[in-house]
C-alpha cells in the first residue's frame, strides 16, 4: 500500500510535491523551475487525453451507411453500435473510483488508455463483425474509466483553474473529435467497401492515442501513490446514490450527453436526407462538433456572479432554439447545427465543472463523477436508439428531432436545481 505523497498543485496550477523531506541545502529556486515544468507537462498529458476521448467514436456516425452496406446491419442496429459505448460507460463509471484507489488514478488512467488502443485495433480488424462489437465494447469501457477520472485529476491538480483547465479539455475533446468526424469519409478512400470503414475507424482512433499514452506515462511518473482510504472516501462511495444533488448532476449529465450522441449519430443522416452528400454529411458533423470548443471556451466566462447558478438551465435553452430551426428549416441546415454545437459544447463543460465544482475533495468528485456519469451514460444510451427507432417507424426525422427538444427542456429543468450552489454529501453546507 502506497501513501499519500502524491503530486499535487499549488495555487498557480503548477504541480508541486507534498511529502516532507530532511533538511539540506537550499533548492526552492531549483523546485519552483521544476514545478513549472512539470505542471505544463501534466496540462499537456491532459490535454492529449482529452484529445482521444472522442476520436475512437466521432468517426462512427460519417461512416454508418458503409458499415451497414458490409455487415448487413439494419438501421436500428446501426443505432446499437452508437449506444454500446454508453451502455459501456454506464455499467463500468461506478468502479472508477474503487480502482483509483486501489493502484492510483494516474496509473489507472494510462490502463485506460492502453485498453483503448487494443479495443481501437479489434474493431478494425478484418473478418466476422464479432470484432466490430468486441472492439466497441472494449473502447466503451477504456472511455468510462478515463470520463470519469479526468474531472477527479483536474480537481486534484489544478483546483484553482477547474473552469478554465475543464474549458480547456472539453474544448479538445469536442474539437479532435470534430475532425475525426470529417476526414472519416475521405479516410475511407484508402481502400474498397470492405475495408475503407475499417481503415478509417483505425487511423482516427489510434492516430493520436499512442503519443497520448507515451506523455501521459512521463508527466504523471510519481504520481502513482495509492490513497489510504479516509472517512470522506468511505462516505462518498455509498452516499453518493443517495445524495440528492448528485442525482441533479447525473440527470443533467444525463440529458446533455443523450443530445449529443443522437446529434453525433443522426446528423450525418439528416443531412444526406436532404440531398448533401455523404462527404458534405461528414463536415457537418464536423462543423457541429467544431462549434462545442467555443461553448466550451465561452462557459468559464459565464460562471461570474450572482448569475451563475442560472447558466447550467440556461444553455440548453440555446439548443432548443438550434433543434427548431432544424425542424422549421433544414435547408439552414449549417446555421442550426452551429447554434446546437455551442449548446452542446457549454453543456458538457458545464456537466463536467458541476462534478468537480459541488464537490470538496478530489476523492469525492470521483465519486460524484462516477455515479453521475454512470446514469448520465445509461439515460444517453437510449437516445440514439430512440432516435433511430422513431425515424424507421414513423418516417421522416421530425418526431425524432422532437424528441431531442423534450430532452433539452428536461435538461433546463435540471439545471434550475444543480446550479444552486450546494456540495455533494453535505446537504446544509453552500458554496462559499
């Protein structure tokens, strides 16, 4: 068992050691560089992380209709490769915890990372299409470890800059991925109607994953100590399912999550439907996710004031306005899908602060992490599906785009309740 001598970071953001050492020569000007150092290094690790977070899955929706032109697949089952990843997320989130504690949140991320790669590689691998589900699964659950994890290390070891550090990282996560999503299809062209998907779906998972976890395992060298469980830990591990607002979080986690993917699936579809082609489709599931960094850039600027704990139920407002003018209008089709991107991008950042910002330590947000993903995930899981069953049964994509609005309202509503300002398993003690 390890101790608690684990990296951390002062007020600065830059990570700097908390284990006592003997008297000696004097060396803070030597510390101060290194500590510099290694904080950019560390933001930089995570940065590359937040890269890979969406890249082994943003690619799927452009390449939908070649998958199932080769595997035979009908519609609604397409839908299915879409949700395993979020069946994933949500099965697997609430163990993150429990193995961070046992072998270390650093080393158990790279773990993640290292499970991502393989699955990345199976699902691209010729032959039975059991690979295309083995691999999915296995991207599912490196992806649920990692989600959930980040939020917990960017409280950890950047607790002074959580808004901007988090802008930072699902501005990355929602932008790499935009790109993966329109250079798919031209990707695709390396090969013929058997391989072209499978080659597409390997260069876009695995392109930036391995420099990932090389800089991951330099930056975080020492910070593997495993944490003796304390009182906090304890608590927030079966407190957490029955603490009210972590159930707000995890629903808006939830909604937000189920809006994306069934824009990220579906998009691509719409937009064909409409007489774009297929190369065209692909650049507006770009352009989509593009415009989620600058939502995601622009929340920290909003969490000022009194007004703050309006923002969480005042972003999906946005969305609705996009998913409208989508339904009234489609022929604007890239001017609806920019007002949703900035919705989405401000909703997931806004989710992830939440699970670091409602909660005091780096061992509770884990836990609040977990459990709010893990029901957020199994709330997303659906969407896609729904999504896909309701434009197969009833024609068109109006009823689906209906939906989507239902799950943005619900989204505001839940907003109004995790924006107050309250911390996870201590119910009578506000913020400040």
């Amino acid at each position: 068992m390890g101790s608690d001598d684990e990296s951390r970071t002062d007020a600065s953001g830059m990570t700097s050691s908390t284990a006592s050492g003997s008297a000696g020569p004097d060396t803070t000007g030597m510390r101060s560089v290194s500590s510099r150092g290694a904080g950019a290094a560390l933001l930089v690790a995570v940065c590359l992380v937040a890269a890979n977070m969406r890249l082994s899955i943003t690619a799927v929706g452009p390449l939908l209709d070649q998958i199932g032109t080769d595997t035979g697949l009908s519609v609604g089952t397409l839908g299915l490769i879409a949700a395993v990843p979020l069946v994933a997320w949500a099965a697997v989130s609430p163990f993150a915890l429990a193995l961070s504690l046992r072998f270390g949140m650093s080393r158990v991320v790279l773990g993640s990372l290292l499970v991502l790669l393989a699955g990345t590689i199976v699902r691209s691998l010729p032959g039975p299409t059991v690979s295309l589900w083995i691999g999915t699964v296995l991207i599912g659950l490196a992806l649920a470890i990692a989600n959930v994890l980040m939020p917990a290390v960017i409280k950890r070891d950047f607790s002074t800059r959580v808004p901007v550090v988090m802008a930072a990282y699902t501005g990355l996560l929602g932008g790499v991925g935009a790109i993966s999503s329109g250079v798919a299809v031209p990707l695709s062209f390396l090969g013929d109607e058997q391989s072209g998907w499978r080659i597409a779906l390997l260069v876009t998972g695995a392109g930036l994953l391995i420099p990932a976890i090389g800089v991951w395992a330099w930056a975080t060298r020492g910070h593997h100590a495993v944490h003796l469980a304390r009182p906090v830990t304890a608590r927030s591990r079966t407190g957490i399912w029955r603490d009210a607002l972590a159930w707000q979080v995890a629903a808006y986690m939830g909604f937000q999550a189920a809006t994306f993917y069934m824009m990220l699936t579906w998009l691509a579809a719409i937009s064909t439907s409409i007489g774009r082609s297929e190369v065209v489709a692909g650049f507006d599931v770009m352009i989509y996710q593009l415009t989620t960094i600058v939502g995601s850039i622009i929340v920290p600027l909003l969490l000022r004031g009194p007004a703050e704990r309006y923002v969480p139920a005042a972003i999906p407002i946005v969305g609705i306005a996009g998913i409208a003018g989508l339904m009234l209008a489609p022929e604007g089709i890239v001017v609806w899908v920019l007002i949703a991107g900035l919705s989405s991008g401000a909703s997931l950042s806004m989710a992830l602060t939440l699970m670091a910002q409602r909660a005091r330590t780096s061992d509770a947000s884990a836990a609040l992490s977990g459990m709010a993903q893990s029901v957020g995930y199994l709330i997303a899981a659906a969407g896609p599906v729904l999504f896909g069953w309701l434009h197969a049964g009833l024609g068109g994509w109006n009823f689906s785009l209906a939906l989507l609005i239902l799950v943005l309202v619900a989204q505001s509503v839940t907003g109004v309740f995790a924006g107050r300002p309250r911390f996870v398993l201590e119910h009578r003690q506000p913020l400040g």
